[in-house]
C-alpha cells in the first residue's frame, strides 16, 4: 500500500472529524442534546484532558498533553512512513492512517481550539471571535458529540455493589478521531498475523 493512499485515509479522516466538531462547535451550546435515536444522541461535550475526561493536575498539566500527543504523532507518522518503506502489509499501513489520522484530530483541537473559538457557555461559539478565543494556543478543549447509550435503567436489587443504580451504557462521549484510533487499535488485535507477518525461515 502506498503512502499516498495512506495519506488518502488521513485526509478523509481528518476531514470529516474537523467537519463535525466546527459544526457541533458553532451550532451547539455547551451540553446541548440531539435525538437521533433512542440508543444514539448528539451530545456537546468538551474533553479538556485524556481518555474519559481524565485530566493531568497541576498549572502545566494540559500543556505537558498536548506536548505529549505532538511527540507521539510523530511517532506515529515514522512508524507510518517506515512501514510503507518496507512494503507492510495493507492491514498494518491502514491501522497505522487510522491512529495517525484520529491521534492528529484530536491535537488540532488541543493545539488550536483555545485561540479560534470563544467559549460555549450557554452561548454558541464564534470562530476566529473578535475578543480572542476562550484559550491560549496548546490549551484548547477537545469537541466530543457522538453518544451511544444503548441501555439506561436501573440495576436489579440482587447485583453486587452496583444493584439498584442508575445504570448507562455505553456512557462515554466521543468523537470521530477516536473512533479513527479505536478502529485503528481493533483491527490490529484482530489481524495480528496478517498485519505482522512472520518471515518464513529458509
């Protein structure tokens, strides 16, 4: 597989995942929810750290990610760039656009975000506001929107620990550059030989 089609992937990527958080970022208000169905919502939420909104403490935290994810992207394109070199397997150079594509998604909104929209507190954003944006660059939040809550109820009684709670799931909210990575992460546990194939011994 070559590195243009690779680079193929990304763009595509890229472009739908930016498409959808501008339009979330400047149609939505902060919290703002849409129905599509009863298991699949639009919901506006912001990530301002890792995974599940897990953030690193301290006044250089969120700088100290986003330095961290431009390390790894680079990373990323190597090991991309590397594995076109040496005729990797269709599967591997397709995972590896994903992860690139979904990893560098994110970064843009972590990296440009804070300095080209305001804030979208019971209000929606502006792009490039005349007031500045509601961060610096290297602060900016990431857009999430896509909702899965395929089951919302309460647990029965008899369930340890957890019996009688209000039960989500699938709560987390995400995006487009995380499904990229997720897809990316699945297909190469799942065609593990195919993606590294062994060389046969002479």
């Amino acid at each position: 597989m070559s590195l243009k089609k690779a680079g193929l992937i990304i763009f595509i990527v890229l472009l739908i995942d930016q498409v959808s958080k501008i339009y979330i970022k400047t149609h939505f208000e902060l919290g703002d929810e849409y129905k599509v169905l009863d298991w699949f919502r639009i919901l506006f939420v912001e990530n301002e750290g890792m995974a599940w909104g897990t953030k690193i403490p301290g006044q250089y935290g969120k700088l100290a990610l986003t330095l961290f994810r431009l390390v790894a992207i680079f990373g990323i394109g190597y090991w991309l760039v590397d594995s076109v070199k040496k005729n990797g397997s269709r599967i591997l150079i397709t995972s590896i656009s994903l992860i690139f594509a979904g990893a560098f998604g994110n970064i843009i909104d972590s990296v440009f975000y804070g300095i080209t929209f305001n804030d979208s507190y019971n209000k929606v954003a502006t792009f490039l506001p005349e007031g500045g944006g509601y961060g610096t660059l290297f602060h900016g939040k990431v857009v999430d929107m896509l909702y899965f809550p395929l089951y919302e109820g309460y647990l029965p009684e008899w369930i340890p620990f957890w019996g009688g709670k209000f039960f989500t799931f699938f709560e987390p909210v995400f995006n487009i550059a995380d499904s990229s990575i997720s897809i990316g992460v699945v297909l190469l546990l799942l065609f593990n030989k195919r993606a590294f194939p062994k060389e046969e011994k002479e």
